[in-house]
C-alpha cells in the first residue's frame, strides 16, 4: 500500500510537470499536495515496516520527537494546500472571469510561502514544547527521590 500511495503521487508529479497544458494554479496545488503526500507517509509508514519486520517496537526519544513533528509539519502542509485548492475552486467557480488576475503564478506561490513559515514554527514551537516538558519530568523525577528516600 506504502509503494501505491508513493507510485501514485510521483505519477502526479510527473504527469503536471511535464505537460505545459497542466501549469494552471490547480495543478500547480496538486503538484505540492502530492509532495506533502509522500513526505507525510514517508514519516511513519517506513519505520513501521522495519518494527514489524525485526519485531522491535523500541523508538529513541529523539526519534520519536523527530517522527512527530516532521509528521505533524506535513500534516499542517496537507491541511492547508487543500484549504489553497478550495479557495482556487471558489475563485474558479464564482468569479471565472477574474479567476486569471486572481489566481496568477506568483500569488499561487506567495500564497504557500508564508505558510511554509507557518508550519515551520508550528513545529519547532511543538518540538521545543515536548523538550520542554520531558526536561521538567525528569528534573521533577530527580527531585522526588530524594524526598522519598529522607
């Protein structure tokens, strides 16, 4: 299923790349979702295989925090490319005449690249949040031994 999923999305890829008929806004947000796509099932999926294959659920923490924010980074991206593309159909659907000077090539980047830098943070706020709170765990664990053994 891992390798249909990947298949699929490279085909889209290579399919709105090569063809200069499908560089339209639609395809150019169906090009990016299919990136997000194998990225956010390139997180979990492959580190998955190998557990069930060496029968070993073990991740190290830094793994884990790895896995999940660039699983949460791409689900953000996921999220709001398809957000881009409704608003692309809307546009294309009620305002069809205005649709070319709305929906241009550099409003269709300018409308990802801010929010690259918003799912950025996002991540790094929630990988630093998790740090943060393993940090005071174990600093909490230190200080209760003490407590008990007296």
């Amino acid at each position: 299923m891992y390798l249909v999923t990947v298949l699929g999305n490279l085909l889209i890829i290579l399919a709105v790349s090569s063809d200069s008929h499908l560089h339209t806004p639609m395809y150019f947000f169906l090009f990016n979702l299919s990136l997000a796509d194998i990225g956010f099932i390139s997180t979990t999926v492959p580190k998955m295989l190998v557990n069930i294959q060496t029968h070993s659920g073990v991740i190290s923490f830094v793994g884990c925090l790895t896995q999940m924010s660039v699983f949460i980074l791409f689900g953000c991206m996921d999220g709001t490319i398809l957000t881009v593309m409704a608003y692309d159909r809307f546009e294309a659907i009620c305002h069809p005449l205005h649709y070319p000077v709305i929906m241009n090539p550099h409003l269709c980047v300018r409308y990802l690249i801010p929010n690259s830098k918003m799912w950025i943070l996002k991540t790094v706020s929630y990988v630093l949040q998790k740090d943060y709170q393993s940090n005071a765990e174990e600093e909490e664990e230190d200080d209760s031994i003490p407590n008990v053994m007296n």
